[in-house]
C-alpha cells in the first residue's frame, strides 16, 4: 500500500468558509495519504467562479489550524487553462469530442435514447455534418457552443473498487467537458490536475463517487493513469440537525463561527475524531494522535449527523 512516489490531495471550491463537513473529509483525505506515506497536496478549485483568494486563503488557514499540513504550494485551477485546453485538443485529434448547441430546454424537449439512463445527454448534437454544426454554431450566436466527449460506441461505463464504498458502478454519457461559455468541466479538469499532480489517491466526499465512472473513462481515453494504479476513497457526508447534508443555515459550522460561539480550533478536531472513532467524546487530541490511531479499513460508513449540543 505504501507509495512514497504517490500523493493524496484535497481539492476545495473556495466558494466560502470550509464547515464541519468540509473539514471533516480534508481530516480523512490527510490521514489517508499520510498514513499511506503519501505527500499531500492542495488544489484550490477555483474554476466556475470568479477567482476568489480570500475565501481560498481563509480554507487554507482553517485546515493548519486543525492541524492538516500539506507539500508543495496550492495548485490554483484557474492558472491551469493551458493544461486544460490541451487535453480538450487531444481528445479532439483523436475524434472524441464534438460541439454541442443544445439549451436545457432542447435537452429536456427531446426523446430520450433507448436505455439511456435518466438525464442522459439524448445525443442531439452528436452526428452533425459540418454543415449542419455550422448552422447550429450560426443559429445560437453569440453564444458558443459547448464541448461534449464523443464517448465510443461500445463503452461500457468503468467500475471502480472504492476503498470505504466498495463496488461503485455509474453511468455515463456524452458528457460536458467545456461549456459554452469557455468554463472548463469539472471532470475535465480533475483529471488533468491529479494526474498532473502525481496524485494516485483519491479521497473525497460520497455526493462525487457517481461522477468517478466518467473521470476513469477520461483517464483512459487521455492515457492517464486509472484504477487499479489510482485509488479512490469516497467518504461519508456530515448530515445537519434536520437530517439533510450540514449546510451553512445550520448555524455554527465553520472554525470562525464556531470560535465565536466560544468553541476552540482543537474542540473541533476533537468532535471530529470522535466522529472518526479516533478519540473518546471530550478527549483531546492533536492531528498527530489522529493519524497515528487511523486505519484506512475502519473508516465509518455511515454518515455524521451533527448537532452542537451533543457533539
Ligand atoms: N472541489 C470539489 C468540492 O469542493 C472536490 C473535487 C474533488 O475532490 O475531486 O466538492
């Protein structure tokens, strides 16, 4: 298992201050790679937003507050247009993508293809002549089309063995690789990092485990490295007081709120190895203890529920 060549990574959208839930899969991601003799790096996602420093600064503050330390300095997508556009132009030399003028509601409005699995891009755009894409390309000016991977007839979609879930098994279409407003895809652009990275493990909240298929399949079609030589960990979501996954309106969730509620920065790792069964509630414990107590296999399955009373 161990790698010394190989790295984990946490990959956080700076879209505000990281809560409980955030910090609690960047704990996980840490322990997994450390304890693996993993490096661990950062990766700040940075792509469908105006670029946001402070919220990044702020997430990167909080994770060494609760004792997370990392290699390397932070690798920021929006820096990485480059890399992107690259692999958009192989996988294009190779036949595999194709310009998509589709609008939702086109989406929606049309018949689904015979056992394509619910949301599946219908394939409207996929067999154009040059002629046609271009009167499509003319008819929604000035807005440009999206890019779409041509997924090859035949493909079945790419199971994995996730080390918390087990089996995972997804669907995939055609899917977006770049929209039509120059905004490269989520999918693409994790694949390009991590590989760019050396990042051979893969852990992160379960809401992503269904769009793992489709970056396997990008990993092959752009001769990356995929599983069995990446692994992958999907790790339980923290739930909220009413139940749903923990969000902002649940009041205190963040270090900087909850240290106004008088809560200190190593309360919080402490609730969150508690959660991990990593220490006794109301113990204290530094990141240290944690990883020196993590095993990989006895990662809880189930998901947190958290409430400040009895946490
Ligand atoms: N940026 C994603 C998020 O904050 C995580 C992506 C990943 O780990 O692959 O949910």
């Amino acid at each position: 298992m161990t790698s010394p060549a190989g790295a984990g990574r946490y990959a956080p959208s700076p879209s505000g201050d990281l809560h409980l839930g955030n910090l609690r899969t960047a704990l996980l991601a840490w322990c997994f790679a450390r304890a693996s003799g993993r490096r661990f790096l950062m990766r700040i996602e940075d792509l469908d937003r105006a670029r946001d420093t402070g919220a990044a600064q702020r997430q990167l503050g909080d994770l060494a507050r609760i004792g997370i330390d990392w290699d390397d300095e932070p690798v920021q997508q929006s820096d990485r247009a480059a890399a992107y556009a690259a692999a958009i132009a192989q996988l294009s030399d190779a036949g595999l993508v194709y310009e998509c003028t589709c609008s939702r509601k086109d989406i929606l409005a049309a018949p689904s293809a015979p056992h394509a699995p619910p949301g599946a891009y219908p394939g409207i755009c996929r067999e154009r002549t040059p002629a046609e894409r271009a009167e499509a390309r003319a008819r929604i000016a000035p807005r440009l089309p999206a890019v779409r991977l041509r997924v090859p007839q035949g493909t079945s979609a790419p199971g994995f063995i996730d080390r918390v879930l087990g089996p995972v098994h997804g669907d995939i279409d055609d899917f977006v690789l770049l929209r039509g407003d120059g905004t490269v895809a989520y999918n693409l652009a994790v694949v390009v990092d991590d590989a760019a990275m050396g990042v051979d493990q893969v852990v992160r909240g379960d809401d992503l485990a269904p769009s793992t298929p489709r970056q396997i399949l990008l990993q092959r079609l752009l001769g990356l490295p995929a599983p069995p030589e990446v692994e992958y960990a999907h790790v339980p979501l923290v739930l909220g007081p009413s139940g749903a996954r923990l969000a902002k309106r649940d009041g205190a969730v963040t270090l900087g709120q909850l240290r106004d509620a008088g809560v200190t920065d190593g309360e919080v790792l402490g609730w969150l190895a508690t959660s991990l069964h990593l220490a006794q509630p109301g113990e204290r414990v530094t990141a240290a203890t944690v990883l020196s107590r993590f095993d990989p296999a006895a990662v809880p399955t189930e998901p947190w529920t958290w409430r400040l009373a009895t946490s």
